[in-house]
C-alpha cells in the first residue's frame, strides 16, 4: 500500500444524490475528515443499467478520486458495489483504501442476525447480482435471506420524500409474499433510509428493519484507525459534486443530507 497521511480526503461515490445518506454518516462519525462526494446524475438510476455499464462509471469516478488524492474510497451504492466493487479494488490497487457498503453490513449480519430470516429490498442490479446472497450463504449461520427488488422506490423517494404516495407504493412491494414472516430487512439501497419510519410502520414495528449507513460509517473509522490515517481533531473540508447539476438534484440534497450543503457541477463526462 502507498503511503498515506491522514489529511487526505475519503471520497465517497455513489450513483446520485443518495449516496449523501451514507455521506452524512460518514460525516457524523468521523467529522474532521477531509470528504469528497461524487454523485454520477448524468447516469443514475444504476439500478436498470447494465453491470458493465456501471462497470465502466464506477472506475472513471475511482479515477477520478485518485486524482484528488483519496486515502480511501467508499463506494456509498449498492447497485455500483454489486457490480463494480471487484473491479474496483482492482483498478485502485495500492493507490487507496477501497470500502463498500455491503460488506461492513454482511459482518453486523453475521454478529447479530444468526439463523434469522431475513429480507432485503434494493434495486434490479443489487438483487439480480445475488452478491449479498451469496456473502451471506458464505456464514454458514443458517440464515434465510429473500430479496426483492424493488424499482420504482428509489426515484419516488427523490420525488416525494416520504409522504403518503410512498406509504401505497410501500404497500404494494412489501406485500408480496417474499418479504413475508420476516425477522429482519436490510435497506439495501442508498435511498431507503428516508422512509425507515414509513417501512417500520408498514410493518407494525414488530420487525428490525435495518439502515446499514451507521454500520458503514463505523466500519470506515475502524478502518482508519487500523491503519492510523485518522485525521486529527478539526473541521475537515466538505465537497459535494455532481457529473450532471440542475436545480432539483440541488433542492434534493435536503431530503438525504439533513444540513444545507452546496452541490458543485463536475464535468467528469464532457
Ligand atoms: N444509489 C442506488 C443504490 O444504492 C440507487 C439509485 C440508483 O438506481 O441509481 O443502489
């Protein structure tokens, strides 16, 4: 591994402005760090694209935050981890840490959740790859994991928040019989923890509906401070970017960062 010092910046990528529930963790544990957030919106959903199209997305970002000096990069979406993480890796190398949001969330599974059943929603791409299926199965903890990929979520997520059109189409997915005599359910998508309490309730709070961004964020503090690149105490730099701006992604970033924040155009596709 090259080496590093701790006041190089954690980049953060995810397909669109959803990932910034993941960065907004990121920031509330670990607050003197130096953060860069690249949110592809040119391309999103990822969800419906192909895996070699995100493929090839997520290594140009990864490019692109190396440029930026990124000790560490988390890839903050699960469609682009199911597809793209290997790869990744791969591409980065020594240059940086490279983290997803899966993994810290199979360890917590498999500390907390042994021979439960358990479901999970995300999009087409994250349940089609059967990643987590397949890490899960790997336990050996006799856990029952279904999956349901449920499409149109994300974007109603970004166009309503969580109001009652959410509640019907909530209805609608959580009800089919896959998600049926659950223990558990992962919110496998970046967008999803804005509408846990609508999820819970769905569900009369009589399951554990898990938001991994908290699991993530603590599994990148742990990892830096193995590998002392903690930066210390201050206010660390905050940049927002996006491959594509308009004025609603902007007006969005309230719903999945809670404090104001300023999106910046990125031209990393022209
Ligand atoms: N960020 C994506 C994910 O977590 C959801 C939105 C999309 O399909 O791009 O899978």
């Amino acid at each position: 591994m090259i080496k590093h010092s701790a006041a190089q910046p954690i980049g953060i990528f995810d397909s669109g402005i959803g990932g910034l529930t993941v960065a907004r963790a990121i920031v509330n544990h670990l607050p003197s760090e130096n953060i860069i957030y690249f949110g592809d919106t040119a391309h999103m959903p990822y969800g419906d694209k192909s895996t070699s199209a995100i493929q090839a997305y997520s290594i140009k970002i990864a490019h692109m935050l190396l440029q930026q000096h990124c000790k560490l990069i988390v890839i903050a979406c699960y469609s682009a981890t199911s597809a793209a993480y290997e790869l990744v890796k791969e591409y980065v190398a020594s240059k940086a840490i490279v983290m997803n949001v899966i993994d810290p969330m199979v360890h917590y599974i498999h500390a907390n959740h042994a021979q439960q059943r358990i479901g999970l929603i995300g999009t087409r791409q994250t349940v089609n790859s059967n990643v987590y299926k397949k890490k899960i199965d790997k336990l050996n903890r006799n856990i029952e994991l279904t999956s349901l990929a449920t499409n149109l979520l994300a974007s109603a997520i970004e166009e309503f928040g969580n109001n009652n059109v959410i509640d019907s189409l909530l209805n609608e997915y959580l009800s089919h019989p896959t998600l049926k005599n659950l223990d558990v359910l992962i919110l496998a998508c970046t967008h999803y923890p804005v509408v846990k309490k609508n999820i819970s309730r769905y569900f009369k709070d009589k399951i554990t509906i898990i938001d991994p961004s908290d699991i993530v964020a603590h599994a990148v503090k742990q990892r830096l401070i193995e590998d002392n690149l903690l930066n210390p105490d201050g206010i660390g730099t905050k940049h927002f970017y996006v491959s594509d701006y308009t004025e609603a992604f902007a007006a969005g970033t309230k719903t999945f960062f809670a404090d104001e924040i300023n999106l910046e155009h990125y031209p990393l596709w022209d």
